[in-house]
C-alpha cells in the first residue's frame, strides 16, 4: 500500500513538472511539404503539453484552420499566392525540360531562371503583404504581445515568421532546409565555394576548374535573387518596424537555433555552428501492416520483390508520353510495381503493375519484399529510403532534386536518369543494375542506413530537447555568434583590407615623394657643383 502510494504521488509530481515545464510557442509555418515536415514537429510538441498558435493565412489550401493539436491564428489577406499552382509548375517543368535538352540550351535556361525569380518575388511579396496585415493591426500584436510566447517557431523559406519573431523580440528556431534562394548553410555558416556546393550547381563537394567555375556562377545567381529580389520585399517592413540599418539576412542570422533538415549520411561534409542542429529524416517511422489487399500484392511478388514508384504530385505536369514508358518498361520485368499514379490509365500497363491514386509510401519502402524505389528526388522521399534501407532509381524534375541526385550518385545509392533521355531500354537495364548485387546499391545502402540509425538520439528527440533547451535558457544566445550583427564589410574584413591597402598606397606616395625631393636635391648640387 505504501509503494502503491509513494508510486501515486511520484507520478503526480513528475506530471506537475512536465506540465509546469511546458511552453507557449508561436508558429508561422510556410505552404507545401514544408507544412507537411512542420506538422509532424507540431503533434510532437502537443504530446508534451505545449500550447501551439499556428498562424495561418485566410487562403491557405493546407493548414487546417481547427486542428486538435493546436489553435490557429487565421490572418485575412486580400491577395495570398499559392506557390505550387499548377501552372506554374507546369511552366517551370516546361522549361527545366527544355533547358536540359543540352547542355548549352541558352535560352530555355534564362527561361528557367526568369519563371523561378517570378515565382519567388509574388511568394515574397504575399508573405510581406500578410505580414504587413499583422503589424499595422495593433489589436492583434497587443494580443501577441501580452500571450507570453517562448519562442517562435518558423521556416525561413519566406522570412515573415523572422520578421515577426524579431519584432516581437521572441526567440526564433527555424526549421529549415532551405532559405528563399539558398541552402541555409550559406545564410549562417563559413561556406568555401571551392568545396561547398551552391544550389543549382549540380556539382560534389570535390570539384574540378570548371566545376568551381559553374558553382561560382551558381552562387552568384543566388545573390542577385537575395538582393534584387528577396531582400526589397522585406526592407520597407523591416525599415518602418524594426531598424532601418538591418535587413532580412541579418535578422535570420540572429536565429537562436537551426534545425537543419539534413544528415551527413546524405550531405557533403562542410564547417557548421554550435546553434544547428541536424534532424534529417526526422520525418521517418518504423513501417506499419499494409492493408489486406496490398499486402496480398506485395505478397505475389514472390522472390523477385516489388518496385515501389512515387513522383509525389509533380508527375502530373509533364508535357511527355512517360506513363506509357514506365509502364512498358514495367511490364517486362519479373517483379511486382506498386506505382502511384495520376492521370489516364496508361495502354501498356502489365498485370505486374498495380496503380494507385495515394499509397502508403513509408510503411511500403519498409515491406521487406521492396526491392527499389523511383523517386523525382524529394528530400522526404530520400529520407525515407534511407531509413528503409531501399536503393533508389531517381529522375529528377524540378528546382534542388537535381543537386540531390549528385549527393545520391556520390554515395552509390541510386542510379539517376534524365527525364529528355529516358526510354524503355535504359529504364530497364537501370532497374536490373541496381537490384544486381555486383553492383553494390543495395550494400552501399544497407551501409547508409546502418549510418543514419547509429545515433544516440533519434532526431525527433533531438528537435524537442532543443526547442525546450531555448525555451529554458530564453534564447540560448551563448551558441550564436555575433557575426549577425557586423556589416557586410566588417563581416568580410574589406574595411581591414581598405585600410592595409591604402597605408601601403600612402606608403608608396611618401616613398615616391621623397626619392623625388632628393633626386632634385641631388640635381641641384649637381649644377650649383658645375656652375
């Protein structure tokens, strides 16, 4: 009876801290897979007994505005854009495709570059928009002010939740891949061009003349877009609310802590800082049963195993006859498809192949009967075919899965294929060479996946330790530099190099003035010497 009782009041206790110990956190997330990721972070965090505000806008197409878990903050905007509109998609799978045609296809490439800059100056300027709904409304920042949030919570791929956050003077986490027009490492850390990949590169971390020649040119494009683009969209906000000598850069450089959706099994090795903290594929769980019918299927497969084929919603837009090559191609071979498929029913699909509206891709990437996965090349796909353990055939559509693929070829888990040069034959003969054991996919991967779970903290754990880290410690501000508060010229040290150049400029000029005073000395003693 004792212990019963001592085993009460100790669990009574422990539940009073726990739910002491929870927090207010507000979270400003952004559209798209993005959202998906957050989400997962979300249900997280209101299992431990944290009280989510999510605010979202009065167009949004996926964040629901009741949700369990959390209460929204719903934000009425009169011009809210949708980044993952078909037809812009479209239009920029339209153009990749062309520009990849050949390697020196000009002008789809500038076409390319032209629809990705529109496409990110109308997202910046209706996440500035709606941001500058929130600021002008004192009503509701009076109400933000006075909830007591710990911390806010955001992806920087737009920077209104930063903007937010450093307004409010809350600390900020970002979860965060990329940031507008960069991979995130660029924004916070050293990143050496001659080793360290730029978006859009397509390069690995061990790069010949010409590959530091197009990473250069890759990183210069991120610039001009950071600047021309990205930048203006948040200054005029930023002037009139926060400190007319900052700009967006410098505020998400002031970010308490990165959860950086990445993991060195997957990334090139590169310098880093104390305040990221890397969390790819925190996302993945054990595989669950698959329903009846499916597992029947998977079942069939025999000892040939099964292809498992998911290009996330993006396949939809392709102006090319692909569905009737997969399937072609899949009608040949001795394994059982599970493809993901949208669109009309393709003529040659074989009764090896099953098609499927949704599918349940982690709980069928860790069937054991899965032999391979073909992916567009989504770094949620990758993930999850690491944590699996499945080798991947990749063709790559669209925006960072063709920097991904590099990573995928370098760690000889994939083959990759282009899109402009797939057909039946090499569709066939890439899917017999990675489930070719004297191929080594299907080791290299094993090796991979045995990489990614050899932690001592799973990532999940690690994101809620250290957003609970940064609410305990109000911002944790002993992990961040200060190099988020130096200028551009302070950071690179130009006005040190201003400096020794122009004492070695002043230098030479006394050093020429006074050879040219004694030079006419030594003249003038010359002719009065003559005279």
């Amino acid at each position: 009876m004792f212990l019963h009782c001592t085993l009460l009041i100790a669990g009574l206790l422990w539940t009073q801290t726990s739910l002491s110990s929870a927090g207010k956190v507000l979270v400003y997330p952004v559209e798209g897979s993005r959202w998906v990721n957050m989400n997962i972070i979300l249900h997280e965090l209101h299992k431990r007994g944290h009280e989510l505000t999510v605010v979202r806008s009065s167009r949004s197409s996926q964040i629901p505005e009741n949700a369990p878990h959390y209460k929204s903050l719903t934000i009425q905007v009169t011009d809210a854009m949708d980044l993952d509109k078909a037809e812009q998609i479209a239009l920029l799978l339209k153009n990749v495709i062309e520009s990849r045609k050949s390697e020196w296809s000009i002008l789809p490439f500038i076409a390319t570059y032209q629809t990705f800059f529109n496409i990110m100056e109308q997202g910046n300027s209706a996440s500035a928009e709606m941001l500058r709904t929130i600021l002008e409304d004192k009503a509701l920042i009076k109400n933000l002010k006075s909830s007591k949030f710990d911390l806010i919570l955001t992806d920087p791929f737009y920077g209104s939740g930063v903007v937010l956050g450093s307004y409010l003077g809350l600390p900020t986490v970002l979860n965060v891949r990329w940031i507008m027009s960069r991979e995130a490492h660029f924004t916070i850390a050293p990143s050496p061009l001659s080793y360290i990949p730029a978006f859009g590169s397509e390069v690995s971390d061990q790069m010949t003349f010409r590959d530091r020649l197009k990473n250069l040119f890759h990183y210069v494009l991120a610039q001009y877009l950071d600047h021309m683009v990205t930048g203006p969209a948040y200054q005029g906000l930023i002037s009139e609310f926060i400190d007319p000598e900052t700009n967006i850069f410098s505020l998400t450089r002031g970010a308490a802590l990165w959860l950086m959706r990445v993991d060195f099994v997957f990334e090139f090795p590169r310098p880093t800082m104390p305040n990221v903290v890397y969390v790819g594929g925190f996302q993945c769980k054990p595989s669950r049963p698959l329903p009846d019918e499916l597992e029947m299927f998977m079942q069939s497969s025999g000892e040939h195993g099964v292809i498992v084929m998911s290009f996330g919603t993006r396949f939809k837009g392709l102006d090319l006859n692909l569905s009737e090559i997969f399937a072609s191609a899949f009608a040949h071979l001795p394994q059982k498809v599970v493809w993901r498929h949208r669109g009309p029913k393709p003529s040659t699909v074989g009764d090896n192949t099953l098609l499927l509206d949704w599918i349940p891709q982690n709980d069928l990437l860790g069937h054991p009967k899965t032999k391979v996965f073909i992916t567009h090349g989504g770094t949620n796909s990758i993930y999850e075919a690491i944590y699996h353990g499945v080798p991947m055939l990749a063709i790559p559509l669209i925006l960072d899965q063709f920097d991904n693929m590099v990573r995928l070829k370098a760690k000889g888990i994939a083959e990759v294929l282009e899109v402009t040069k797939l057909d039946v034959d090499t569709l066939t003969q890439s899917l017999k060479n990675i489930m070719d054991e004297k191929q080594l996919y299907m080791k290299n991967m094993h090796e991979i996946s045995s990489l990614y779970h050899d932690t001592p903290l799973k990532p999940m754990e690690s994101i809620i330790f250290w957003l609970e880290f940064v609410m305990r410690h109000k911002g944790a501000a002993h992990l961040r530099t200060q190099a988020y508060k130096m200028p551009w010229f302070a950071y690179y040290n130009v006005d040190i190099l201003a400096f020794i150049i122009a004492v070695f400029m002043i230098f030479f000029l006394l050093f020429g003035l006074i050879c040219k005073l004694l030079c006419k000395g030594l003249e003038r003693k010359r002719k009065a010497k003559q005279q």
